[in-house]
C-alpha cells in the first residue's frame, strides 16, 4: 500500500484524475503498480485523463512483463501515454492494444516503441490507415517475435510498407494480416519480401480474407517454393480461384511438392473445384514422408 500512496500522491500532484481511475479499477487498481501481467482490457479508458493516471500509476510497476489494453477506445489522444508507459516500464515484452480506435495516433507512441525491448504486439482493429501502417511497421523493435495487424483496412499500401519491414527483418516469428484489404498487389509485395529475406525466421504467417486472388497466391506459391521457415500459413477466403483461373492453386499445388518445411495450410473458403482440390491432395501425398509431420491441408 506503501507504493500505491506514494503514486497517488504523485498523481494527485500533477492533476490527474486518480479517482476516476479506480471507479473503473476497482480493487485491481493496487494490482496495476505490482503485477507481472496486467490486464486493464475493457475497462472503459476512453478518456485521455484515464491514460494518464494509468501511465503514472503503472511507472512504478518494475516487474510488468505483459499489459493488456484491449477494448478501451482512448483513442490517439489517449496514445500518447502509451509512450510513457513503454520508456518507465523496461521490463514490458507484451503489449495488447486491440479495439482502441488508435488510427494515426500510433505516431504518438512510435519512438518509444522502437527503443522498446517488446517481443509481442498487438494492434488489431485500431483503424490503421496507410500511414499509420508503415509507422507501426518502421517503428517494430528488433526484438519484436509477434505482430498483429489483423483487422484494419490499411489495403495495398500498408501490405507494401509490411513487406518493406519483412525485408530485413531478423526476428518476427508470427505475423497477422488478415483482413487488412492488401489484396493481390500487397501478397505479392510480402511474398517479394520474405523470397528476398534468407534470413527471415517468420514461421506463421496469417492472410485470411485479403482478396488476394490468383496472381496474388501465385506470387505467394512463388515464394514458398523456396521458403524454408515458414510452418504454418493462412490464405482463407481469398478468391484464389476465378472462374477459369486456376493458377493460383496450380501454383501452391506444385510449391507444396517443392516445400517440406510447411506444416498447416489453410485453403478454406477458396470455392477450389474438384480439379484444384486432386492437385493439391497428390502434392500432399508425395511430399509428406519428407515432412517432419504430414502437412494440415485444409479446403
């Protein structure tokens, strides 16, 4: 409780609005200043002075490894007390800020986030524009493993300002793009990037429902063909196959021959005939004893 008074004095001190804050806490509040794992996700922090209280609150927490945000809509104005949080809390290796309306507010907070040591982020469904993307992309730390972008509409120009970070990325393990609108110009610009990156370790790799179509799986095929770290992929509800043109999934039938390293492929949604559907089962068949596990072929 000692920690706590003192951190209300500050708060106090300073003007912020500490009551407000533990109307919404409740008995958590005191948790906040001592836990290893926070988790402050839907608690209604949409106003700026709630961010504030919570940044100088949680400023003397020197053990915070995990800090769940999630669903409070502060917004950009809110951002800004993201970087204060990023710069006293050293520790800090995940950050979840889904459903908070950040949109171009990630600049607020993007210097911080690039001298940060996290290893997990997420910003899903925050209304990321183009230029928003390509912030949060420059900004990744080198020793970010996971990034969620899933859920915001920031289409072919985000894709491509992704692509540009995957090309020298070194660390990022897990990434989701689904639904972000990248369609076929943004698959091939992340396809380009990690065909390009030998030493890229990316291992799951989420494009679900990006409107990629043929010449985007194809581009995608392309780059598995010689792609050896990437485990698992997601191209669900794609519209893979157009009509008459089959050579997107001719393209992945023939890369996953090529590929042994990839375990879990999701197809699912494609609307792939009778034909693409044989192709891609004879793939599997005569490349899955040179598999460590038989791949996860879904459609």
């Amino acid at each position: 409780m000692l920690i706590l008074r003192k951190t209300y004095s500050k708060c106090n001190a300073a003007g912020l609005s500490f009551s407000a804050l533990a109307s919404k806490l409740g008995a958590y509040m005191q948790e906040v200043s001592t836990a290893v794992g926070v988790d402050v996700s839907v608690r209604n922090l949409s106003h700026p002075s709630d961010m504030a209280a919570l940044a100088e609150l949680i400023s003397s927490n020197k053990q915070l490894r995990s800090l769940n945000l999630t669903g409070n809509g502060f917004g950009a104005d809110g951002a800004v007390y993201l970087s204060e949080i990023l710069r006293m809390c050293p520790t800090l290796h995940c950050l979840i800020l889904g459903n908070n309306n950040l949109r171009a507010g990630v600049e607020k907070f993007a210097d911080a986030l690039w001298e940060s040591q996290l290893e997990e982020l997420s910003l899903t469904a925050n209304a990321l524009g183009a230029r928003a993307c390509q912030i949060a992309s420059t900004a990744a730390p080198s020793t970010l493993i996971s990034l969620d972008l899933s859920h915001n509409a920031f289409g072919p120009v985000g894709g491509a300002a992704v692509a540009k970070m995957l090309a020298a990325n070194t660390s990022l393990r897990s990434l989701d793009l689904s639904l972000c609108g990248i369609a076929r110009s943004g698959a091939t610009s992340v396809a380009g990037a990690l065909s390009g990156n030998t030493a890229s370790v990316l291992r799951e790799l989420n494009l679900q429902k990006n409107f990629i179509g043929p010449d985007g799986a194809e581009a995608v095929a392309a780059m598995l063909s010689t792609n050896r770290t990437l485990a698992t992929l997601n191209l669900s509800d794609n519209r893979i196959l157009e009509g008459q043109d089959t050579k997107g999934v001719t393209a992945l039938a023939k890369a996953l021959f090529e590929n042994t390293t990839i375990v879990g492929l999701n197809l699912e949604y494609n609307d792939i005939n009778g034909a693409g559907k044989a192709a891609l089962l004879e793939a599997k068949q005569r490349s899955d004893h040179r598999r460590a596990v038989p791949l996860d072929l879904r459609f």
